[in-house]
C-alpha cells in the first residue's frame, strides 16, 4: 500500500532478515496516521484537501473522533466529473480482458490489505468481511471478461454516480460499484458517513490494482446536496442509490428534471418476515431468530410470523434462549426514545413481553425484546422500531402465513422455516417478495440477483441480472440531459388540454363517437366530456371519451382481478392467447391500415407495413412467452439457488406518437407476455390507431380487464398514474415537464420509470419501432420483470 516503507529484495540479501508476507501488516491507524487523520475526497487517482474546505468528523462506536474528512465544494464535484469522463475514455477503450485483469488484481490486493480493510470497516461501524468483498471482486472480474461475449449489443451507460446512505454497508456499495466498472462504466461514489473511509481506502486499493486514474472518483460530504450536484453535471449518464429510503426521497427530488435516470434499493428501511411454520426445525429457527434480531445492526428490520400450533414451543423455547442475554447497544442514544414509545404503545394495545432483563432506566442500552400477541395492522409491525425488538404475529395455515408475508409494504426479502419441502417453494413462489431464504436467512452472494418489490426498491442488484442498470442497448436513445423546468407538482395535470371540446360545438357534424376500454368494458363518448380527435389538416375526424382518475381507478381494479389468473396461466397458455390477438389483428388488417393513414396522413402502403409489422411483432412476443427462463447458478456455498423472472403486476403506460400501432403492440406484447396487466393511454396527437384496436382487443383471447386503453390528456392521466399506489411501473412517452414530474413524484410511492422525451427524442434519432434488433427485444422484456431468487441450503 502506498505510504508503507518496504525494502528491496537485496536489501533483504543484504541482512538475510525475513521478508514481507503476502499479507500487509499495514492497520487502520497506521493508515489514517500516515495522512494525518485528515482525509481529502479522492479525484482523477489521487486525494485532495485544499485548505479552505470544510470538514466533518467521522466517529466510531464510541463518539470518538477517528478522523475527519474534507466536504466538497460544486467546482470540486466539477473536477470528478471531468475526470470521470476522461476515465471512461479510457477505461471503455479497454478490452475486456484489460478490465478483467484489474478486477482480478484487485482481489488479491483485497487480499493482502484484508486486514486494513476490515479495521477500517469496524472503526466506521460498517463491519464487512473483506472475503466478501474479495468474492465480490472476482465475480465481477470473469463478467467483464465476457461482457462483450454475451452482452454484443450493449454498450454503458458511461459516467455512473453511486450514493449510498449513512447506514449503507460496504457490501452494498460495492455491490454498485464493482458491476458497474466491470460493463466499463466510470463510477463517482457519494459515500455516506460509514462508508466514507472505506470508500477511500477501496479508491486507493483500485489504483494499486491499476486502474486507470478518473475511472474511480470519491467525493465526501453530506450525500442529499453532493448527490444533486452531481445529477446536475451534464457528463453523469446515471445515478443509482443503496440506503434508506429518507435519504433515497431527498436524493429523487433534488436530482428531478435534470435528465438522470435513477435507480433505488431501499434494502435499511425493508421490513422482512420471518415465518415459522408447523412442520418446521424449532430449535433450528429460534437460534436463528436469536442470531438475526438482536444484533446492534442489521440490514433489515423482522417481523416474526408463527403458526399458531407451535406457537407456545416457540415461545418458550425464545424465553430460554434470551435468557441471561445482555443488553445491546443501539446504533444512537435517540432510538431508546422511539423504542420506549413503541413498546408502550404495544403493551396498551394487549402485547405481552419477552426481555432477556429489565431495560435501564435511561442510556443507549436496552435489552432484547419480543412483542407477542400483536395483530398485523399495529403499528410496531408494519414498521419495527430500531434496536433489538422483534414483534411477534401469528397465523393458523400457511396461506395465512403467506398472506401475512405478504402485508408488508416492503418486498425485500423473507426467511420461511419447514422441513416440508413442498410447503417451502409453494410458499417461496406466492411471496411478493425479491429473495427467499429456506431454513437460513441473509445468505447473500453477487452470483445471484437481489431485487426488491414495491417499497423496497425498483432495480435488481447482484447476477446477471443486475449488469442491465448499467448498459444500454447500442440502438436505443438515452435520456436527453436537461434543466429542471419550474413546476408546480401538487397542481401537474390540472390544466384542461387543447383536445377538448369546446362549448357551443355541433356533435352532430362528427361523424363518429369512439368508446374506450376500461377494466374490460366500453365506455361510450358523450358531447359532455369528450375530446376531439384531428386529422393533420386540423379537421375533426371523431370525438373519444375524456378520462380521468376514475377510469385509472377502474381499470386499475380490474387488472388486480385478472392479472393473479393471468400470470399463473402456463407460458404456453399466455402464448396461444396473444398468438389469437395477432390473428384478431391480421383479420382486421385493412381498417387498422385505414384508421393510421387517416390519423397520420402518410400513404396506404405505409400504413399496410405498420399493420403487418405488427403482427408480426404480436407473433414474436408469443413466441417469447416461455423462452424468458430463469436459472439455477452455483453459490458458493452448499445447497441450491433458483433465479427465475416473474411479473411486475400492474404497468401504467403513455403510448409515444410515433408509429402508433406499432408501438402499441410493442409495449403491449412486452407487458402481457411476462405476465403483467397493463393500462395504456394513446397518444393525444394520434389515438385513432389505439381506438380501432380496441375492437382487436375483444374478438381475441385476452382476459377482459388484462389491457385497457383510456383516452384523455396526457398529463392528467399521468398524474393519476403516479399516485396509485398499485401501479408497479410506468413507461412514459412525453414532455419533459411530465418526465420531471414522474421522477418527483414516484418516489413515494416508488415505481419501476422508464421515461422518454418525445420533444427531444424527435430531434435527434429516436426509438425505431420498426427495427427487431434482439437487444431493443430484451430491453423489453427486461422492464417488464422483477426477479426472485431463492435459496435452499442442505447439510
């Protein structure tokens, strides 16, 4: 490492005296000494502290100081972004195997400074194993090996930020950074105050490995602010976080509208149950129980679920194991308040205690806890206060068990415990959940991908799966960079559209009312909320319902109805289904063909092409029902590991005017394929094509209530989409002051975005939806999926 004095090796011949090992002797301190306890921010391969910048203190278990850390200033994150750039020039420019071989050494530097490491992880109370670490390292290293192997048509996305919270682990921020150099991106990492001197270290360790200066940037200060100005440097393509999901909502609001696409894995603020049933090792789970709760840190709050007819077994078997136990250290002295609120509060709502010993009267001490007879409405369940105190809930059958497993609004991991094998991957399958551990818990290993649902994250970290966040295909337009536009959020969608009707105009000179398709039913147009649909001139060709919040409303109950069925159908099944919708289309080829030369203006032939291009775009999305496959990888520890695709649940998605038809049937196949409920808005400028499909969408074989198509002004419906709280993703086709508002507003509650600027995209080369490239086919079918992975350990 560099600042450690070593000898030469006939120095060494010299006195005969024994060599270096293989492993440094180098500590923490002694590494913190030799820079005086004052550690700059780490740009273009190097640290820099100038002298009129702020400082923070960073603190050890204890509140004492350890040393302190230099916060940056705009013209500094300016500085890393450069550099950034100029190290993605470089470090893209590498073939695989160059990168490879950095990550390869990296692993045995890790190797030989292991020590230093895990002393720097423990002094900032973000304890990791540096052989985690080190897997980590070589996992990645054999993926940038093959990236251009197996990923031909993806290119990176170039200068990533990381941000991580200040309860964030070194696993999950290098679980960031690491697949993310390795698809050849450059990384500017925004620490939080844990991970800020391992962060350091690790940039150090990365040139000792040699890799190339600017690749790998640290900036250091308060991660909400740093991490917007980082957003807002236009040479950042991509921002992804790891943390809670506090800080994860400033983050979002601060960093909307400038053109970044984000990423968030909430895993420190996921709710995760534990669920024990019947047939279950006791002992086995209660020690588990023990193992997992009451530690000073965890990386997820439990809820532990017991099935009623052991419930007295475990419960006694919890009394003697937590007896004698002493009590734990909180993570601050202000959680002993929230925690003595949440107890009484459950004591006066008829909960019963298990403690280890009586809790000391004041401090930042308190014992362990179990909450028992708790129901699962209390607000102690559906978010466990910190510390060590586990609430306690029961059921009478595993349904209810899955059900209660389910209640969270979190969907990050669970730990279920039977020897029922059977029982297990029922159970595991019917989980909402991203990881499901059997018989164990925490076990985690960057071969297999760690997604969260709902609350607790909307992208997948870990396995191939995980490489995605950080590539995109060749073809495909990126997210043009811009500045926030001055909006009111609370009012977005409010303003009437220029499509309405306006008063005194003669219905009568229309020739044609169109209905709408919602939750499976028509719902017919009225002169009292219609809106118009033009023709290129500027003529009326036809009037179309006005939607609103109550359609989305409706629909949305009709998909959450249908869309359970429809994903358990056989992919074979879901195949024949969307073969029918393509023969519905081709039998109506002729008036689709009409309707888009009407709406467009462009000629007869050219719309004759759109129509068979999309039949045959309907045929491939049927074709690729059951070739979407999960897998089975090898971790490295014993037993077995599933990785397996599933739906989303329910899309929301405003429809780009370019190629209306086909574009529809695009997105549309996409989302029903995998399993998913969709509804869909056409475009203001065009809807004609999606209106005449309608009638396509009822003579096949697609559940009433799968697909509804709502027309209506964009704005309006993307504001009604943005806080439903059941809509999982949306896919968004429109202005920038609506992309803007989807990134503020969907973070809570947190969707899947895949925004698109049909202003910008239109001056420079868009989305081509009459190009097949197999790599625009997965980018897909890649958003329409979440992934669960499922651990299964054996003796």
């Amino acid at each position: 490492m560099a600042g450690i004095s070593a000898k030469t090796v006939h120095e060494i011949f010299q006195t005969m005296e024994y060599g270096s090992s293989s492993t440094s002797t180098a500590t923490a301190q002694s590494w913190l000494e030799k820079r005086s306890r004052t550690l700059g921010f780490f740009i273009d391969g190097k640290f820099s502290s100038p002298a009129d910048r702020q400082t923070q203190n960073v603190t050890d278990s204890k509140a004492a100081v350890v040393c302190s850390t230099v916060c940056v200033k705009d013209e500094d994150v300016a500085s890393a972004a450069s550099s950034a750039a100029g190290g993605f020039k470089t470090w893209s420019e590498l073939s695989c195997y160059q990168r490879a071989k950095v990550l390869l050494k990296l692993a045995s530097v890790l190797q030989r400074h292991s020590q230093c490491v895990s002393e720097l992880c423990e002094l900032s109370q973000s304890s990791t194993s540096p052989t985690v670490l080190i897997r980590l390292a070589q996992y990645y290293a054999s993926w940038a090996q093959m990236r251009d192997t197996l990923m031909p048509e993806w290119t990176p996305q170039g200068v990533v930020a990381v941000v991580v919270s200040d309860d964030c682990s070194v696993y999950f921020l290098l679980l960031k950074v690491l697949p993310a150099l390795s698809m050849g991106n450059a990384v500017i990492v925004v620490p939080g105050k844990t991970t800020t001197l391992p962060a350091l270290l690790l940039a150090q360790l990365f040139m000792e490995a040699g890799i190339p200066a600017g690749v790998l940037n640290v900036v250091t200060g308060s991660e909400a602010s740093l991490a917007a100005k980082v957003a807002q440097n236009p040479q950042v393509s991509y921002l992804t976080y790891s943390g809670c999901k506090q800080t994860g909502e400033a983050v979002a609001k601060a960093a909307a509208g400038w053109g970044v696409p984000m990423s968030f894995s909430f895993t420190h603020s996921s709710v995760c149950p534990f669920i024990i049933f019947d047939s279950a090792d006791l002992d086995s789970a209660v020690d588990a129980v023990i193992e997992l709760a009451f530690k000073k840190k965890r990386d997820f709050q439990w809820v532990l679920c017991v099935q009623e007819s052991v419930l007295d077994s475990v419960v006694a078997r919890l009394k003697l194991r937590m007896a004698g136990m002493k009590c734990v250290s909180l993570v601050t002295e202000s959680d002993r308040n929230l925690i003595d609120v949440v107890v009484q509060q459950a004591q006066q709502q008829g909960a019963t205690l298990i403690q280890s010993c009586s809790p000391p009267s004041t401090g930042g001490l308190y014992p362990p806890t179990v909450l028992c007879g708790l129901a699962p409405s209390c607000e102690s369940v559906i978010s466990p206060p910190p510390g060590p105190v586990l609430p306690l809930i029961s059921f009478r059958s595993p349904a209810e068990g899955v059900t209660l497993g389910n209640h969270s609004p979190h969907g990050q991991a669970a730990s279920i415990w039977t020897e029922d094998l059977t029982l297990a991957l029922e159970s595991a399958k019917s989980l909402c959940l991203g990881s499901v551990w059997v018989n164990c818990h925490s076990v985690m290993d960057p071969a297999l991908p760690l997604c969260g649902r709902r609350e607790s994250g909307n992208c997948t970290d870990g396995g191939r799966e995980g490489l995605y966040q950080f590539l995109r295909p060749s073809l495909s337009p990126s997210l043009p960079r811009s500045s926030p536009s001055s909006i009111n959020y609370a009012a977005f969608g409010s303003v009437a559209s220029k499509f309405m009707i306006p008063e005194g105009f003669d219905p009568s000179s229309v020739p044609r009312f169109y209905s709408q398709l919602v939750g499976g039913q028509l719902r017919k147009a009225d002169s009292g909320c219609s809106r118009s649909v033009m023709a290129p001139g500027g003529d009326v060709l036809a009037h179309c319902p006005d939607g609103g919040r109550k359609d989305v409303r409706n629909a949305v109950e009709a998909a959450i109805k249908v869309q359970p069925g429809w994903m358990k159908k056989s992919p074979a099944t879901r195949s024949q289904s969307i073969y029918s919708l393509a023969d519905s289309l081709d039998k109506r080829r002729r008036d689709m063909a009409v309707s888009i030369q009407t709406q467009t203006s462009i000629s007869f032939e050219e719309a004759e092409k759109e129509v068979e291009l999309s039949i045959s775009r309907l045929s491939d999305w049927a074709a690729h029902c059951d070739k979407v496959q999960g897998g089975t990888p090898f971790p490295p520890q014993s037993g077995s590991a599933l990785s397996s695709p599933e739906a989303l649940g329910v899309l929301g998605v405003i429809l780009p005017s370019s190629e209306p038809l086909l574009s529809l049937v695009s997105l549309l196949g996409a989302a029903v394929a995998m399993g998913n409920a969709v509804v869909m808005v056409p475009s203001e400028k065009y809807p004609l094509p999606a209106l005449e499909f309608i009638q396509v969408l009822q003579a096949s074989d697609i559940p009433a209530g799968l697909v509804s198509i709502i027309t209506g002004g964009r704005d309006q419906l993307t504001q009604a989409f943005a806080n439903h709280s059941v809509i999982q993703s949306i896919w968004y086709w429109g202005s920038k002051e609506g992309c803007q508002f989807l990134q503020y507003s969907c973070i809570s509650p947190l969707k899947h975005l895949w925004l698109h600027c049909e202003e910008e995209e239109e001056k420079e080369a868009g989305r081509n939806w009459t190009n097949s490239n197999p790599s625009l086919q997965e980018e897909l079918w890649r958003k329409a999926v979440v992934w669960k992975s499922i651990w299964i350990p054996t003796a």
